[in-house]
C-alpha cells in the first residue's frame, strides 16, 4: 500500500515537473528569435545554474556593450534561474565590473540607470499600452562575482516572452547603446507615457504591417500604397526620422530649416503636422464612411518633435481647421511630396 507520504512526494514532483516545464516550454520560444542567442555564462564565466537568452547588440553581432574607460560591461539578457524559480523569466540590464573600484563602479550604474529611467519607461509604455513598467522595475540585492543588475523585470504570467520580454530587452538595450555612445552629450529627458493606441503592440513592426493590412481590407491596395508611399516621401525629405529607441518609430522633425532649399515650410507645429496628415487622407481617399480620419493609422506609429506620442489628433485637426495657416502648409508640403510620380502618394 502507498503511504500519504509517497502520495504527496509523487504529486509535488509531478507538479514541480510541470511547473518547470512551463518555463522551459516558454524559452525554448526564443530559439527562433533572430537577434537572440542562447548563451549560459555571465560575460565569458561558466554558470550553471541560469538559462540566458542575450540580445546581439553590438556592432559585430556580440552580445555585450563596454562603457567608454572599459570599467564596465552591459549585457541584456532573459535570464531564468534553475534554483531560484521564484523569480521566474526575468530581464533587462546586468554590468559586470572589469575594473576600478566596485562601489565607485555600482554607483556609477545606479547614476547611469537613474538618467534613463524615465526614458526607458515612456518608452516602453508607449510600446505596450495599458502597462505600467514604472511600478514593473526591480533592484538587485546583491554586487555577486562582480556582476550588478541596475534593475530587471519579471515576466508576468500570461505575457508572451517574445512579444513582450525579447521586444522590451531590444527597446532597454538601444536606449542604453544610444547612451553610452552619447554619454558626453546626452541630457536627462523626461518622457511621458501614453495609452491612446490599440491593444496590439504600438511603434513596431507588427503594428506596422497590421495597420497596412487594415488599410488594405477597408479602403483598397491603392491607399494601403499611398499610406506606406507617404511615410517614405516622409523620410525621403528629412520631415520624419526613425527613433531607434522603438522597434518601429518615425519622429517628426521641427523643420527650422527649409525643406531642402524651398522657402516658406519653415517651423512646423504639432497643428501643422495633424493638418497635413489630415489632408493626406482626404486626398489619398483614407477616410471612414461618415468622414472621419483614420488617426489610430498614425497615433501608433508618429511621434511629435519633443519625442513624445500624439494623442486626440483629432482634437488637433478640428483646432486647425481646413483653412487657415497650417492648411496652406498642409497643401504646399503634399504639392513637394507628391511630386515622385514613381510612388505617388495620392
């Protein structure tokens, strides 16, 4: 006969089993995932006891940043601890200290991590709408073989690790790359996050394709090719910038200059970059059955020149209304970016 004890050491095995599983069935994800690799070591040091997913970042492919005197290391990892299972999947941003002082060193990180919080925050934020990564971050308890964590953030229970854990690890690890190869002229920002777009994740690839897609199914392949030949023409005249921050991100410019030599587009307002979107849909036939503008279509894919989202474009575009200064503006920009009769924009 089986004993009570035997029946309970059974059904925790089982059960410990299948909740370990579980973490392993969810990295195993991320062995498909391009810019990442497997690698079980902390900066070159055998290590046993972690499953770690890194994030290639470097210029040659190589999954670790340096500070600019070589005193510290950066990597970003997925990490899962096999003893401590607690923690669950974690990541963000793990130094290790080549050289110097540690406690000189660690303060230096905990510095570099208050500058680019709030950053890395908005960020992310804007990324992920409807979640707060200001209340997500965690500190390290402790400084082991050198290594110090300035923050990490767990998984959270439901979260896909690669929609969400290898995204925000690219977001962390290009805002930290912008940084360390800045440092002498980066100044603190404070970012502003927003939740005004979809549920899907905002200013990436995916959101992307997804609003081409949309596009295409309500209005036709003819304005899904003048909404991605606008953003180009866009791009094409310096009037929007990637942000590498996101994974898929343009920032308007301020325009302070003229645009490539023509006069009077000088200085544009978040007013004139709404009423020109708003023309360019009216024009491109990008409107709803009672009108409106599509705004979501670029809400989660254009930032204002400050950096931060643009929210209630529509707002925005019945302040402008279809005349006055910012229309003249709206009409003189489309003439100059329609001009490309290869790739038309209406």
């Amino acid at each position: 006969m089986t004993s009570s004890g035997q029946i309970q050491t059974e059904l925790s095995d089982r059960y410990w089993h299948e909740y370990f599983q579980g973490f392993l069935d969810s990295l195993r994800k991320l062995d498909g995932v391009a810019d990442f690799e497997r690698d079980d070591r902390f900066f070159g040091h055998p290590d046993d006891r972690h499953i770690q997913y890194k994030v290639r970042i470097g210029d040659g492919g190589e999954t670790h940043l340096f500070s600019r005197d070589g005193h510290r290391a950066y990597e970003f990892p997925i990490e899962f601890d096999k003893k401590e299972t607690g923690y669950g999947i974690y990541y963000g941003c793990r130094a290790f200290v080549c050289e110097g002082d540690l406690r000189e060193e660690v303060d230096i990180l905990n510095r570099e991590w208050a500058a680019l919080r709030g950053e890395v925050c908005g960020v992310l934020d804007n990324t992920f709408p409807g979640k707060s990564f200001a209340k997500r971050f965690r500190l390290t308890n402790n400084t082991y073989d050198n290594t110090f964590w300035p923050f990490w953030i767990t998984l959270d229970p439901g979260e896909d690790i690669v929609g969400v854990a290898a995204r925000a690890t690219r977001i962390i690890a290009r805002i930290y790359r912008r940084y360390l190869l800045k440092i002498s002229t980066y100044h603190r920002q404070r970012f502003v996050s927003w939740t005004g777009c979809p549920t899907r994740s905002c200013f990436t690839k995916d959101w992307y394709d997804a609003t081409v897609s949309e596009i295409r199914l309500r209005y036709g392949e003819e304005s899904a090719v003048f909404y991605r030949n606008f953003i180009d023409a866009l791009d094409e005249f310096r009037i929007i910038t990637r942000d590498d921050r996101y994974e898929y991100a343009w920032r308007f410019n301020n325009m302070s200059g003229k645009l490539k030599g023509r006069s009077g587009i000088a200085g544009l307002t978040n007013r004139d970059i709404v009423a020109l979107i708003g023309k360019f849909c009216r024009n491109a036939g990008l409107e709803q059955n009672k009108g409106g503008i599509p705004w979501v279509c670029f809400e989660g894919i254009f930032l204002r020149p400050s950096g931060t989202p643009f929210a209630g474009m529509k707002h925005k575009y019945w302040d402008s209304g279809e005349d006055g200064e910012s229309a003249d503006k709206a009409n003189a920009l489309l003439e100059i970016l329609n001009g490309n009769k290869r790739r038309p924009i209406f």
